[in-house]
C-alpha cells in the first residue's frame, strides 16, 4: 500500500485569449482544489490535454503543479509514457523531483499480450525513480486485461498501484479488490462509477469532475472509507447528475466551459483536434451543479 489514497484532481489545462498556457489561472485552479480538500494532484493526465501541449508547455504545467505540491505539502502524480517501453523509460528519467508517483497507460494500439504487458511495466518499475500507477483503462488501450494480469503487475516491485478505469464495475473489477485491494493501492477512474469501486473498497480516484465538485468528491471518499454508509450513498448519488453531464461531450470540453462559466479559468478553449463544448451541454452541466447544492446528504456520523 502507498500513501497515494484519497481524491486527486486531474487538472485541465487552462488556455488564455491567444491560445497560450494560462499559468496564473492554472496555480489558481491547484490551490483551489487542494484547499476544496482534494488529497493531490494529477499533472499531464488525459483531462490536461497533454498530447496537444508543446514540450515547453509541458515543463510549464510541471513546473506550476510541482511548486503548488510543494507549498501545500500535497502529493503530485505525474502522467508520463506512450505505448513504446523504451520512450516511456526515457520520460521517466526525467520525471521533476517533486514527482511523487507517475501515471503510465497500458500500452495503447499495440495490443502486447499480458506476458508482454507484465515485461513492459516490470522494466519501466526497475528504472522509474517514482512509484508507478499503472492507468488500466481498456476502451482507451484496446488492450484488455484479466484479473490475474493485474494481480501480477501488482506484485511487481515499485508499482504503487492502478488507476482503475474500465467502464464500468465488471467481474474483473471485483475480483482485482477481492485479491490485492488489501496490499495495492486502486483508484477509480471512471467518475459515474467511482461510488461503486469505492464501495467495493477502492482507496480513492482520480476523479476530472472533482474540478467542479471537489469539496462533495472529497466527502464522497471520506464517508466511504470512514464506513459511513449512509452519507457515502447520499454524495454517491447525488452527485451521478453531474458526472454524466460532465462526460456528456468528449473530456475535458464541459469541464472547462463550466470552469469558464465560472471565472475559474480564462477560456474554455481547448486544441484539436477536440472541440469546445455545446452550450447545451454546458447548460446541463450547470443545472447538475445547481441542484447538488440544493442535494439533501447526510452530515457526517
């Protein structure tokens, strides 16, 4: 088990007028989270829109995220790796010191067998300076793996744990939990079913939609892991309206036009080849929010 357990936020990456990075709007945004009770903080996952970032925006991103960690003593996790081992090996060479784990996907497009999967990840584990969660999201992949993979890469030395994102709460899921939930770190990944893998004992998530919900997502964990049963299911459902609003256009488009509608960040803008979201599904997706601060949720016991 690691420490890398509790709510972290998979920040977007803010955009100015001009298409830049807005760094200020993006040192603003971590604060917030974290003082909202996020635990940390996940830089460069999917929902920053790293493939469309600049090397040099890159390091920018690393660089606000991984001071903001370091004046709030909050634990950083990194994405970092493609689908070669070899170029994944490389990035993590070079991963910020401030880095507390890094997140690296199954091998995309690929499709390696699991032997070849387990290969992949005890190499990069052997040379990562960092504790590696590995990111199991097959719809994303097209490389699915059973449970008894997973429970040989969480055996692996240096493999702090997964962030757990297969659609849904399938046998795989459950059967994950049932074997090393007690001795490897799972978080969800999905934000419709986090409550569930959460109920099955998942040790946190990271969670996009806890952009614009922290505080609720935070108390979402608390109360499952607390065994407050009651107030868990209150948050769990009450906050399934704005999950699905959120992921009704492809992520992270209705979360930066609510962060926008908000003030939280200059722009909801986002690169190609994503597009921003309707005013539709912006319209919902406040309307979601609205009536979860009107949501009646026990206090807790």
């Amino acid at each position: 088990m690691t420490d890398l357990q509790g709510l972290f936020v998979p920040l977007v990456t803010p955009f100015g007028p001009g298409g830049e990075v807005a760094a200020d709007a993006l040192e603003t945004l971590a604060h917030t989270v974290l003082s909202d009770g996020a635990r940390g903080l996940v830089a460069l996952g999917t929902t920053g829109e790293p493939a469309t970032l600049t090397p040099g925006e890159r390091a920018l991103v690393l660089e606000v995220c991984a001071r903001v960690c370091a004046e709030r003593g909050a634990p950083l996790i990194v994405g970092a790796g493609s689908n070669a081992t070899a170029d994944t090996r490389a990035a993590l060479a070079v991963l910020p010191r401030a880095a507390t784990a890094a997140l690296v996907p199954v091998p995309y497009y690929l499709r390696p067998s699991a032997d070849g999967v387990v290969a992949h990840f005890t190499e990069l584990a052997a040379a990562s300076p960092v504790p590696l969660l590995i990111y199991n999201i097959p719809y994303r992949t097209a490389c699915v793996l059973d449970a008894d993979t997973l429970v040989r890469l969480a055996a692996i030395p240096n493999i702090a744990g997964f962030k757990h994102s297969v659609g849904g709460i399938d046998p795989t899921t459950v059967e994950l939990l049932a074997r090393v939930g007690d001795r490897s770190t799972v978080l969800a990944g999905d934000d419709r079913f986090a409550p569930a893998l959460l109920a099955l004992g998942g040790h946190g998530g990271i969670l996009a939609a806890a952009h614009v919900a922290t505080a609720e997502y935070a108390a979402l964990v608390e109360a499952w892991r607390a065994g407050d049963l009651g107030r868990a299911r209150a948050l769990g459902n009450a906050l399934d309206a704005v999950a699905a609003a959120l992921f009704a256009e492809p992520n992270p488009a209705v979360a930066k036009a609510v962060l926008a509608a908000q003030g939280r960040i200059p722009t909801p803008g986002l690169r190609l080849p994503l597009l921003p979201a309707s005013a539709t599904a912006t319209e919902r997706a406040l309307s979601a929010l609205d009536r979860l601060r009107t949501a009646t949720v026990p206090p807790p016991r």
